[in-house]
C-alpha cells in the first residue's frame, strides 16, 4: 500500500502444513482505515458484530484469544475470502486539462485474502494456538497516465501476521489470554514526475519490515447465554526505509534533484500499524435467536503524515502531510438456527467513522467512512465438522478529492486534481472450514 508515515496431530504438524497457504493478506482499505475486520471467516457475514466476544470457532485465536479456553480439544479453522473493490474516479471540471482525460481505471478489482486459525488444548483450562492472516494494508494500481499520476500510479502496503497465542480459564467466568503479533511488512509506491518537457520521469519505492506488537484479551461468561469480550491490540512500528529510485528524469530535474540532496537518499515512511481497542457481547437469546454487537476505536492519528509527492520547479521534500484521524466502530448482529437445525445464519451491520478529511481525500487512499452489511450462513455436517459462507457490502459513499497544486502542470508542477469517488464500494465472498479433533 501506501507511501505514508507516521513523523490427533499436534500444533506443530498443522502450522507446518498450512501456515504458508493461508497467509494470503487483505487488501484494499475498507472503512475506518486499513485494518480489515475481513480475513475469510464467519466474521464476514456478521459484519464484525460480537467480534471479541463470539468464540465459536478456532479464529477467535486471531480475535480474541482468550475465547479459546471455550474450544474443546484441537480445533481448526481455514478461511478464504475475494473481494472486489468497485472504485473508480470521476474527474471533476477543475482538473487541470494539461492532465488529461484518462480516470484511471478501476484500481482495486479482485483481490484474495484469508487465514489460518489453530488452538490446541494443553489442559481443560490451558490454550495455545496460532494464528497466520493478513488485515492489514492496501493495493492499488491506476492507468499509468491518469490524471493523477503525479500522486500515484501504484501502491501496495502489505501486512501479514504470525501469532503465537496462550489463553487460561482464570475462573468458571474469566478467561485471559494474549498473543504475540509478529508482522511482516511490505511496501511498494510508484508515481510519475513531471519532467517539464517530454514524457514523464518515475518514482518508485520499495522496502519491506518485520515489526512485533501484542493482543491482550479477556473473556467474562456471567451465566452460559451471555458473554462479553474484550481486547487491545498494541501498535506495530514498520518503519519503513525506502531508497528513492528515480528514472527517465530530465537533466535539469535530476541536478536539481540532486542539488536538495533527494536524488539519492532514503524516505523514512514510518508506517504505524495502530493500536485499537475492541469491546464485543454475545446473548443467546433462546434456543433459537443470539445477538451481537461491538464497539471499537483505532489510533489512526498515528499512522502517517506524510504522501510521496515531487515538486518539479521547486523540490523542497518528497512528503506531504495528511493528517489521519481517530476511528470509531460500531456493529450488531444476530445468529439464527432455524428449528435447532443444522443451519446457523448470521446477520449483521456495521459502521466505521471517518480517518481522512472527508473533502479532500487522497488517491492514494480511497476510503473513508463506510457501513458494513453481512450475510451468512454455517452448516454442522458432524460432529466434528462445520463449513460455511459469507457475503458482505462495504458501501463507502462518495469520496471527494480536491488536491490543488500551486504550481500549473506546464511550469512543472502536478496540477490540480478535482474529483470524486462516487459511490465507492467493496464486496467480499467468504468460505470457511472447521475442524474439531
């Protein structure tokens, strides 16, 4: 993703197996940042709601791994997921016409994603597992002669998780638990320079980073119908170096490039994964009938400030500021089993508020505050087997861009870039598969 900164076998013999399969990492950015709440299982059809609190399946070794002291045995959970991202821009009539007519695309498109989930029962009231996803980042790729190429052509900001966790039934009520996130970063950014003359020059940005942060959780079960959950997942520092790679740039802009000393030095992009807090219940409500719902908040005030830009006349530095805001999250759903069938149905929506301004949001990332709706469904084929399916809708409305440049294209400058994102949306399809040893 992006160019920002912020100034019965045992465990052993199925991480081996699987670990690498399922560490297909999210993409684009949804709601409320770029965190996914989306990695493939029945999540995805609740829409997030009873996120910390749900634990009925091994992922709760990613959500929430205190729930794992609710899991009998060995327990796995796969989940594969593609999305689609139906984002596209509207160039508006204050574009600068030198930038010409080409609205780059659709920049998103497919994209997989998905997770392995595993917990295993040292004692009825001791759990470890491991977890191995990616929620974290964004992917982009626009025509490479958009209008908005002095921004970006391509970005790709991928985050992939490996987490050992432990859980420990303190009380018949409390349960504690945590989890080591050890995440790999990769980034990659690509964007156009003006030369003034002739075609265009390049950019481009490459650097990858291991990070460590930690999930802390805790699960109170007052009565056998109700639950609530809770967790704090730490902030992870990426920071990322990256070598400035210029190309195709013209004699005049690489001395003068040169001369500020951003020819050949390194970016610091920062990149912080934030730190978020989740609160989630979950109620049966009779045999039939269960609610949910959560509330969540992420720190994205400290992700990044910066956007990778060139000034070609007059290059005083590679970054712009962005000034991300705080997020806020809230989701209820409901589950169903008609009959005590076989069928478990899950409904659920979700809203995420606003990280950018909502009036000048960035091509670099199209996505602001959204609303989540989910459907579901997950099928009991034995006693130790259960699969399901999921579809959800991330409708994020219009997204405004209004970039102004205070030097005109012909003079070397990038232009005014003036549009919008109208009714931009992502929609995920989910399958899952669990196994009880």
């Amino acid at each position: 993703m992006t160019t920002l900164r912020l100034p019965r076998l045992g465990p052993v013999a199925y991480i081996g197996a699987l670990a690498g399969a399922s560490l297909i990492p999210a993409a684009p950015a949804s709601a409320g940042g770029l965190l996914l709440y989306e990695v493939g299982t029945a999540d995805v059809g609740l829409a997030s709601a009873g996120y910390t609190a749900r634990a009925q399946d091994a992922s709760t070794v990613f959500t929430n791994p205190a729930g794992m002291t609710r899991l009998d045995g060995s327990q796995l959970t796969l989940g594969g997921q593609v999305l689609y991202g139906d984002v596209t821009f509207s160039i508006g009539p204050a574009t600068s016409p030198e930038l010409g007519s080409n609205d780059g695309g659709y920049p998103i498109g497919w994209f997989p994603g998905g997770g392995m989930f595993y917990s295993y029962s040292v004692s009825p009231d001791l759990k470890v597992g491991f977890a191995g996803t990616g929620n974290f980042g964004l992917a982009l790729k626009y025509d490479d002669n958009w209008v908005g190429r002095y921004y970006v052509q391509s970005a790709t900001l991928i985050g992939m998780s490996f987490l050992p966790s432990i859980a420990y039934r303190v009380s018949p009520e409390l349960s504690l638990g945590g989890s080591l996130n050890v995440m790999y970063g990769y980034l990659k950014n690509q964007l156009a320079v003006n030369n003034l003359v002739g075609t265009d020059g390049q950019l481009s940005l490459n650097a990858h980073k291991w990070g460590v942060g930690a999930n802390l959780g805790l699960l109170y079960q007052p009565s056998a119908a109700t639950r609530f959950g809770f967790v704090w997942n730490s902030q992870v520092d990426l920071g990322f170096t990256a070598p400035t790679q210029f190309s195709n740039l013209s004699p005049a802009l690489q001395k003068l490039l040169d001369d500020r000393g951003l020819l050949n030095t390194n970016l610091d992009l920062g990149i912080k994964v934030p730190q978020g807090v989740n609160a989630s219940f979950f109620h049966q409500i009779d045999d039939q009938w269960a609610a949910l719902g959560s509330v969540g908040w992420q720190q994205w005030s400290r992700f990044g400030d910066v956007e990778v830009t060139v000034n070609s006349n007059d290059p005083r530095s590679l970054t712009a500021n962005l000034n991300f805001k705080d997020t806020w999250h809230v989701a209820g759903g409901a589950q169903y089993r008609p009959g005590g069938g076989p069928w478990l149905w899950n409904f659920g929506v979700a809203y995420d508020s606003e990280f950018q301004d909502s009036s000048n949001i960035s091509p670099t990332l199209p996505a602001n505050a959204a609303w989540r709706f989910g459907v579901g469904a997950q099928k009991d084929e034995s006693k130790t087997f259960n699969w399901g399916w999921s579809v959800e809708y991330v409708y994020g409305g219009n997204l405004d861009v209004n970039k102004t440049g205070s030097v005109p294209v012909a003079l070397g400058g990038r232009g005014n870039l003036v549009g919008s994102y109208d009714n931009s949306g992502v929609i995920f399809f989910a399958a899952n598969f669990n196994w009880k040893f």
